[in-house]
C-alpha cells in the first residue's frame, strides 16, 4: 500500500489530515492520485519547487583566473616557450587565435614530450598526462578557420611546459587557467527548510525494504526508499485503500558510441507500476529516485591498430632531385571520447603490417636548377711573348634562359673565366739611362750615376737577374777640378744620446773650414753664415723606457707661515702615456712635503687683512690673480706672492 502526504506549514493556511483522506477516500483511485498531485504543486512553496538542473553553474570560488596571450611577428623555425603552468592548475585552455601552420607542443617540467616532441607531430586526441587528461584538437585544414587547442580540466600533478612549434610569420596563442586561491574553503551547501516536508513515498510496514545508495542505483534494476524517520507516517490503524506502488527500472541501452576502444552509451530507465510492471508517465516516479550515473562503457575491446603517418619534411635541396622524410608510426586507439577525440598508443609495427607500411622517403624537386653556360671564346693572350692570362664571359641562366645571380649555380662546377697563356719566350736586353749631368762635388772628385733594367722587347719588367750577361756598372767617377779658396761647413760625429731610454738628445759639432785646393783651415763661423749650416742636435731613442713614475709640480703651501704642507699627483705611465701598475712601488715618489716652516711676522700694513676666515683655500685654488680675491684675502694673497713670485698659473705633467 502506498500513500502520498503533501504537508505546509504555514500562519496564513493549513489542512486538516482528516480532510485530506476524507477527500482522496471519496475519489477514485486515478482521480484521487492526480488530485493529490495537483494540491502538492500548487501549495508547495517557492523554495521546495524543483531547480532546473540546465542551468549554468556558478564560478569556481576559490580560485582566480590566470590569462596571457603570446603573439610575435617572427621567430626562428623550431619551439618557442609559451608559458609555464604550475602544478594544480584547472580548467586549461590553450588555443591558437589566428590560424596558422604552426602547432602547439606540451612538456613536462622534467622535459618528457606529451604532444608534438621531438618534431613529431601528433593526431589530435585525448593525452593522458601530469594527472589529468589533455584533449588535443587540429581542426580541418581547408573548412575550418578555427587553429589548434589544447584543453585539460585538471588539477595538474606537474608543471606542464607549453611550447609552440613556429612554421609562420605572426602566430597568436592564447591560454587561460584557474589556480585555486590559498586559505580558502568551501562554503557550504544551504539546509533544506525545517518548515518544508518534500513529498514522500512510504512502503507497507510488513514488508522489508533497505535504503538504495545514489552510487549504487547503476548496478540496480528497480529502486526502493524507506521513509525518512521525520517524514509523515500513514496510521497503522487507519485502514487504508489499496494504492498503486510505482519505482524505476532499466528500459534498455543507446547505441554504442564506437565500435571498438571503449565508447559510451546511455542507460534508459523507465517508470512502472511495481505490481503489474507496466509502463507508466514518468511524472508517477520520484524524480529525485533516478539514477544518476546514466552512462557505461562498452566496446571495450581495442581498435586495430593503424599507420599514423605524418607530414613531409621540406625537401632537402632547394631546386634539383632531392628528397624528403616523414614519420610513420604504429598506433592503436584504446579509448573514444564523447567528444569524438580518441586516446591512442604506439605499439610494434608488426599490429599494422610491415607489406602494408607507407613510405618514409620521397623524392622531391622544387625548381629546375639553374647552369653555368659560357658565352665568348677565349680572348688574345695580354701578352705577345712570355707568360699572360686570357678570358672568357661564363654566366649563370636559368631553364628559360634568363640570367641569374652567381649564386643560383653550383659555385663548384663553375666553369674558368682566366687562364694563363704563354705565347713564347721574349727577347731580353740591359737597358741603361744616360749618365748625370752633374758631377756630385762642386769641387774635386765625385761621381757621376745612371739607371740599369732589363727590359724584353714588348716592355715589360722583368728580375734583374733574368737578362743574359753581366750588369752594366751604373756609378762612375768624375771630376770638378780644383777646389782653391772655398768655405764650407765641417760636421763632427753625433754624441752620445742623452736617455738611456725612451726620447733623448744627440749633439754634433759643426766648424767653419776653409779648403784651399786641399788644404784645410778651420775659421769663425760667422764666414760661412751665407751657407746653410748643419743641425747640431736632433731626438735620439735608444731603447723604449717601460713602465715609470710620473709626478706633477708641487701645488701652493696650505700655509705661508708656521709650518704647512704641499702636495703633488704621482702616476704610474707606460711608454704610450696609458696608466699602469707595473711601477717598482718602493721607488713611489713623495706625494706629500712640509712647506714654510719659518714662523709668521706681523702684518706690516693693517689696511691689508683677511676679511674671510678661509682665504687660504683661495690661495690654493690660484685665485688672487683676481682683483676682487685680492682685495678680500689681501694677507693671504701678499704673502703667497712674496713665498711664490714665480709660481706658475696651471700645473703640468713631467718626468
């Protein structure tokens, strides 16, 4: 027996229980159940209505939304890191937003390939991995404008690498993931009002009924409920009209969803009337009831296995025969999604057949390529007799004739352009100038020169050694007779340089000589002031110096009086004047002295004083050549020009 109560508790409106079963007794059995229907809908109340189980489900709390997008104009060809997405990452999307030839690749953090590693390009499919599962999609290539995606619900066990495999200028790839947010919690489920009592469904107490788990309904054909301890109890001795007892069962299954690798199909359940097991609305069941897990595998055996062949590699010469690979691997489908991607393994390649295994290499040929062709004999010999070179014009064309850079041709089978040519040996001869005019001494002997070359008869220059016989002389003597009554300046040998190293000075001495056909007499040097006289001193460099200490002047005493102190810049300088450290440290030149050690005199002139404090900072800094420093350390600046009347203004570099 089976009876349905509909209770609400309310200020505003009640019903009596006694009225009720007057009411449903006074009905037929199908009258009184649609009634009773009806009363429970109309007054339920707004918060027990049944919720559309359609509607979308709120965000995740808890977790915040990772964004980014990846775009470049041009990269080089080969993987390019997108982004790193940390372990317990969820709802992973990466897909490309402008369609391209370029593909997606996955890694994990250790660097083991889940999809398109190694440049091997995958079939899309599902990618189990890092925890979850990775659906990786390509759409067609020609009907869909729509580029690659790679989607996982998560929660990822690793860090998951994203990588993109460029093959196309200006690629855009945009990836989104949730990761949850730290010390959050769950918020919890609202209770259902205690002012509410759901419809309930109650069994005869004779019989033996045990509660169905929601989990277990699957492996059950028809499901029962106990009542609930705090739901409305029919009167035991209250005696009841027979009611019909309705429950769920299996109908039947859809279709499979795959004819092998494990597909899906849906579980059909039905409402009938427990007695005589008819098939009734399903509005008589309880909703709530129905099991929920609808779906089981089936097909579960593998698929045969397959050729997953992939794409062709460029080909290996860029015009010519030349030839191009692609991968061919083995795979089997072990699962078929709801969403139509597959999940696929490598197996041996005995599954598909060696006889029946595709090609892995091809021949290819992207243009014809371009020859040498020769367009003139070879010219005259540049030469009548001897050894010359001769040329030819040899360009590169193209199959239609055009020409075409050098570097389209095959530089090594590029046929000569020069060549040596030898038309005979040449007649050779000394050939001499004439001799000088001009004997070399104004005066007495001297000498008299000419130029020798050996010269063939078309006037080319050849080694003095290849002319036959012995070289013409090309000095002789001469003379300019007597030298009588003649001045002339007489030079002495150079002495010895000045520095040991780096730039010195050399000095000579230079006389006045009187020649009188031979007879030589020195006398002043103001008589042969009409003649040119000789350099008596010239720069001299023995040996460059090294490394050495370089100091500057002392600059001014701090004080005129009493004792103060002067200082100076001591450097280290190689030969090129750069700074070194090479300098021998216990040779440092003194950077520091005392100064003006006699005590101060009393200022003679009282119209002459300091009116600053500090003037003597303007003696230092050189400042009393003004006359406004003058006049205001007029002490300071007097008694710097009596210490110092010939310092100079600027301090310089010396040795």
């Amino acid at each position: 027996m089976c009876v349905y109560v509909c209770v609400r508790v309310s200020s505003s409106l009640s019903f009596s229980m006694a009225g009720l079963w007057q009411q449903l007794g006074s009905l037929r059995q199908g009258r009184a159940l649609a009634l009773l229907h009806f009363v429970c809908l109309l007054y339920l109340p707004s918060s027990a209505l049944p919720r559309d189980n359609k509607a979308g489900s709120p965000p995740l709390e808890g977790f915040q939304v990772v964004k980014g997008n990846f775009s470049r104009m041009f990269l080089r060809v080969g993987y390019h890191k997108i982004t790193e997405i940390p372990a317990g990452a969820r709802n992973i999307t990466v897909r490309e937003t402008v369609k391209s030839r370029s593909y997606l690749a996955l890694q994990t953090k250790s660097g083991v390939s889940i999809i398109n590693g190694n440049w091997v390009i995958d079939r899309p499919g599902v990618f189990s991995a890092v925890g979850t599962q990775l659906t990786y999609l390509r759409p067609n290539e020609i009907r869909s404008r729509n580029g690659e995606s790679i989607t996982a619900p998560g929660p990822l066990t690793e860090d998951l690498h994203v990588y993109l495999i460029y093959q196309q200028p200006g690629p855009s790839v945009h990836y989104e993931y949730s990761m949850p947010l730290q010390n959050t919690h769950p918020t919890p489920e609202p209770d259902t009002p205690s002012d509410i009592l759901p419809l309930v469904r109650t069994v005869d107490p004779s019989k033996t009924v045990e509660e169905v788990h929601q989990g277990d309904v699957a492996n059950n054909d028809i499901i029962e409920k106990k009542p609930h301890p705090n739901k409305v109890q029919s009167d035991p001795s209250v005696t009841a009209d027979p009611w019909p007892s309705y429950t769920w069962t299996k109908s039947g299954r859809t279709e499979c969803s795959t004819t092998c690798g494990t597909g899906r199909r849906l579980v059909l359940w039905e409402c009938i009337e427990k007695e005589s097991q008819t098939t009734v609305p399903a509005d008589f069941c309880d909703p709530a009831l129905k099991p929920i897990n609808q779906e089981e595998d089936c097909n579960i055996q593998p698929c045969p296995a397959y050729w997953d062949v992939g794409e062709w590699s460029e080909c290996s010469r860029k015009c010519g025969p030349g030839t191009q690979h692609r991968q061919v691997i083995c795979r089997q489908v072990t699962h078929v999604h709801a969403t139509g991607t597959e999940t696929a393994v490598t197996v041996a390649p005995e599954l598909c057949g060696l006889s029946d295994r595709p090609e892995t290499k091809s021949t290819c040929q992207l243009k014809i390529c371009s020859q040498w062709e020769i367009r003139s004999e070879w010219s005259p010999c540049s030469v009548p007799c001897g050894v010359g070179q001769r040329s030819r014009e040899v360009v590169c064309v193209n199959n239609l004739g055009d020409v075409e850079e050098d570097e389209e041709c095959n530089m090594n089978l590029r046929p000569e352009t020069l060549q040596n040519c030898d038309p005979g040996a040449c007649a050779r001869s000394w050939f001499t100038s004439l001799w000088s005019q001009q004997c070399s001494a104004e005066c007495g002997r001297g000498n008299r020169t000419r130029s020798t070359v050996c010269l063939m008869d078309h006037v080319t220059d050849l080694p003095l050694a290849s002319c036959e016989g012995e070289r013409p002389p090309e000095v002789t003597l001469c003379d300019s007779g007597p030298c009588q009554n003649r001045l002339e300046w007489y030079t002495g040998p150079w002495g010895q340089c000045s520095a040991e190293c780096g730039n010195g000075t050399q000095t000579r001495s230079v006389a006045c000589i009187f020649n009188n056909n031979g007879h030589m007499e020195v006398v002043d040097n103001s008589k042969c002031s009409s003649l040119s006289q000789p350099i008596t001193a010239q720069v001299c460099r023995l040996k460059p110096c090294g490394v050495q200490w370089y100091v500057t002047e002392w600059s001014v005493c701090s004080r005129s009086c009493n004792g103060g102190y002067r200082v100076r810049e001591v450097r280290c300088l190689a030969d090129n004047i750069a700074p070194s450290n090479r300098c021998d440290p216990s040779l440092t030149p003194e950077n520091r002295e005392e100064c003006n050690k006699q005590p101060c005199l009393a200022e003679i002139n009282p119209s002459c004083s300091d009116q600053y404090h500090n003037c003597m900072v303007v003696v230092q800094a050189r400042l009393c050549i003004y006359p406004y420093y003058r006049s205001v350390c007029c002490a300071s600046c007097s008694r710097a020009q009596k210490t110092y009347p010939n310092s100079l203004e600027k301090n310089y570099i010396r040795r």
